[in-house]
C-alpha cells in the first residue's frame, strides 16, 4: 500500500471549513458547526477573507483553532465618508425602514450593494454604505473538515467545481 503524504491547507488545494465567527461580545454572527454544511473553498485565491485564509496555511484535517482577524484583514476600517444622508424618496417605497435594517440594491453600473440604515428624520434617512463587518475584529474557531488537491480545472477557473462549489 503506498504511503499517503497528509494533504496540508497551501496554493492550489480545496479546503472545507466548518467556522463559527463571532464579534467582541462573542455574539455569533455567522456559524455552520452544528449540523451544517462546510463552507469548501480554494485557498490562495482571497475566495476567503485574507486573515482567514493566513491563519489556515499549513493546517490539516481535523485541526482546531481560532483566530482573531483584524479589520484590515477582514472587511477593512470602517469609513466615516461612507456614512450619509439621502432622500426617502431615493429608498424603495415598500419597505418600513427601522435603525440596524440593512438594505440591497444595485447601483447604476449594476453591481450589488448594501447599506445599514442609521437613522431616520422625516424625509432624510442616514445610511452606512461600509460592510456590516467593517471595522470589526472578527474571531474565528475553525475546524479543518478536509483539504485534497485542486483539479487542473478548478485552478485555471480560480473556484471549486462540485459538491460546494460551482457546477457548469
Ligand atoms: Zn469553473
């Protein structure tokens, strides 16, 4: 039988996480450990956030740990010129806005974005156009479910085809 060598998290390997991410309050903000499906991803190419993905270098399945990433690692600094007013009129009419309520649109190029609604004064609504996330150290506890190699294909398209991943 020949001897496999243990596939560890570097450049051009598939990797499945289960994560649990939580803020300085350890409030979970985003967690698939229970009973969820890993989050498989292609490491080397920021599929994932920079300090994440430095932290998972050199792991190996069923290794454990966490890690505390900083804003410049993750969603960057929050940016107060992101922060502004605009017109009621200019948000959809459907919708009951309320403080904390993030909103999704497009913008004119068509490219998705998203804003947090601030606060409301009659007909002006301020709204924080930085990540939700932005701004935020974000903690980590990690779990490495499996790292095998990247397909040739998978590299050339820089993403995870099958289980996971893209299917075309
Ligand atoms: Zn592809």
């Amino acid at each position: 039988m020949a001897a496999q060598t243990k596939q560890v998290v570097g450049p051009n390997k598939v990797v499945a996480v289960y994560f649990t991410l939580k803020n300085d309050a350890g409030e979970v903000i985003e967690t698939n450990r229970r009973g969820g499906k890993p989050l498989i991803y292609l490491h080397g190419v920021k599929a994932i956030l920079p300090g994440l993905e430095q932290a998972l270098e050199g792991k190996a399945k069923d290794d454990q740990f966490s890690v505390s990433v900083p804003p410049e690692l993750a969603w960057g600094h929050h940016r107060p010129e992101f922060v502004e007013k605009v017109m009621r009129s200019t948000l959809p009419a459907d919708v009951a806005l309320q403080p904390g309520m993030l909103l999704r649109g497009t913008d004119p190029n068509g490219r998705p974005v998203a804003a947090t609604v601030v606060k409301i004064e009659g007909d002006e609504v301020t709204v924080d156009r930085n990540h939700p996330l932005a701004g935020k150290v974000l903690h980590y506890e990690v779990i490495v479910a499996g790292v095998r190699d990247a397909t040739r294909e998978e590299v050339m398209h820089g993403h995870v085809h099958g289980p996971g991943g893209a299917h075309h």
